[in-house]
C-alpha cells in the first residue's frame, strides 16, 4: 500500500497517479500542498500542467489526532457514497470522482478549488435564506436516494462517532479537560454530566443512532462539510455516511444554525422546508445532543462564545433533548 504526504516526492505520486490511469496522457506534476486542516484523513492537493486535483487518503487513525484508531474502509463509504448520488440535480453539489483505489484507501477527485467552508456561520452569527433552502433541498435530494445494496454499514466509524457524541461528553472522567478551552467551562458542564434524565435520553438516542435504517444519510451534514464558492454550495466529507434515519442530519443541521445564530426557531424552519416529514421529538433530541457534545464534549467547535452565552445554548440544548 502506497502512503501519500504532503512530503511525499512528486515521483512517487506521479508514478503512482499514472500507474492507476487518473493523469492525462502528458500530464504531469507541478505542485504538492496540503489542502486544508482536514480532521480525519490526508487530503492533498496535486496541481499539474494540466489542472488540479484532491487525493485522499485514510489511515488507520484520526489523521489529526493520531492516537485515536479509525477504520480504514471509511475512504469505501465515502466513494460508495458519491457514487450513489451521482445522478440528477444533485450531483452540481457534491465534487466528481476520478478515481479509487481500493488497495491504497485513495480517493481522487476535482478540485472545487477557491471554496470556504461554511464555519463562517460561526462568526458572522447568520447564514443566508438562499444556503438554507438550498442546503435543505440537497439533504433531502441525499434522503430520497435509495442505497445501494452494498451500501456499508459503516458500524466501525459509528461505533467512533457514537462515542464522541453520546457517551465521553457526558462522562465527568473523560479525561479531558475543558478548561484547556476556555476557563470555566468545565464547572460549567458538571450539572449537565451529572443530570441522570438527560443521560438516559442521550444513551437512548444513541442506541437508534447506531441501529439500522432506510435512509441514507450524509452522516456529519455541517458546517466544516458545507462549501461555499460564490452563490454555489459543495457537500464533502461523507466518511460517516450510513443507512439510518433523516432526523440525525437534519437535527445536527438544526443544531449548528441554533449555535451559530443562538436562534432555535431554525428548528422550525428546517421541518417546515424539508419535503418530507420529520419526527418533531427526534429531530429536537439530535439537535440537543449536539449542541452539547460541541459545547462540553472533545470535538470543539471554532466557536468563539461568552460562558454565560455557552450556558444558555446549554440550558436550551437540554430541554430539547428532555422534551
């Protein structure tokens, strides 16, 4: 198996780009750079004579946190994945696959190139009318396709992200600190991780979260997945993709608008846009149950918020998931 870095020679990556048929007969290598801070894999930027383009690699670990294992085959759901959607309207939204290489883990892709992910909500404290409708359309365009037989169950890294969503953020010994983040903030958490009703709804949701369902979902539909280049809108990143049920994208979507915005009528806005129905009690629990973990949990948001505004949104996250 090949492994790809940023210091990788430009021979190797070349030979091994055009050993697999995805460079064009006289095309050759330019320019190596990393493309962006992603979190879970090795993302590459390969810019030749001709173009540029993303390749991608997992590993077995958290590429940013090496020390926490990952499973390899999640490159498989996320080429699986686009490979189902790759049809009708939708498809503008998502970048186009050249290749994969299910030996190597690679991924290769277009390059959406001068895109920003949407983590600017965060600051901006907004997000327009036009990305909400469209960003809504696209889930549900993701929703209504039916999965692929082969589709993954993806059980390893849902196994990973259940942990990090439904249990260590509600553990007081998680070993993590959260004054390392912002002082206070760890006193801050103590009733939340202590509150027993609230973590038997958590272990309850988390239960359906890791279940099997009919729907395929995108599985991390946020922010850091949202790319905006000028009036045009990209989802990447669908490595936590699986087959469950439209309330956990649309909930984690709800979620980060009410962070963004400290505004929870989104939650109503996103149900009454989306075509389809949704389970008004479930789609409140998974948008509470996010809201929380990125507050008090290890996955932190750039997310730059007073304590007393942290303690509101946590008070607001804990009724809806007590609702």
């Amino acid at each position: 198996m090949i492994q790809i870095n940023e210091d990788s020679s430009f021979i190797s990556i070349e030979n091994y780009l055009t050993s697999m048929g995805w460079l064009k007969e006289k095309e050759h290598l330019i320019n190596i750079t990393k493309a962006g801070e992603g979190n879970m894999n090795v993302v590459l930027r390969v810019t030749t004579n001709l173009r540029s383009i993303i390749v991608k690699q997992s590993r077995p670990f958290v590429q940013k946190h090496q020390d926490i294992p990952a499973p390899l085959n999640r490159i498989v759901v996320e080429n699986t994945f686009y490979s189902a959607i790759q049809s009708g309207a939708i498809k503008k939204h998502f970048p186009a696959i050249i290749g994969f290489d299910t030996e190597s883990y690679s991924l290769v892709m277009e390059d959406l190139g001068g895109c920003d992910d949407m983590n600017f909500i965060y600051e901006q404290r907004s997000i327009s009318n036009q990305n909400l409708d469209t960003l809504i359309a696209v889930s549900h365009h993701i929703h209504s396709t039916v999965p692929p037989t082969n589709f993954p169950l993806n059980l390893e890294m849902r196994e990973l992200n259940h942990q990090h969503i439904f249990v260590l953020p509600f553990k007081k010994d998680n070993g993590f600190s959260l004054d390392t983040i912002q002082p206070g903030l760890q006193k801050l958490s103590i009733p939340f991780k202590e509150d027993l009703d609230l973590r038997e709804q958590v272990t309850l949701i988390g239960e359906k979260y890791l279940s099997k369902g009919n729907t395929l979902l995108h599985g991390d539909y946020y922010p850091g997945s949202w790319m905006a280049k000028d009036d045009h809108l990209y989802i990447i990143d669908p490595e936590f993709g699986f087959v469950g049920f439209a309330e956990f994208d649309m909930g984690v979507m709800a979620a980060h608008l009410i962070m963004a915005t400290h505004d929870i009528s989104y939650l109503r806005k996103i149900k009454n846009s989306y075509p389809s129905l949704l389970d008004t009690q479930l789609l409140k629990k998974i948008a509470g149950i996010e809201i929380m973990r990125r507050l008090i949990g290890l996955a932190q948001l750039p997310l730059s918020r007073t304590l007393e505004e942290k303690r509101e949104l946590l008070m607001i996250s804990k009724n809806m998931i007590l609702s």
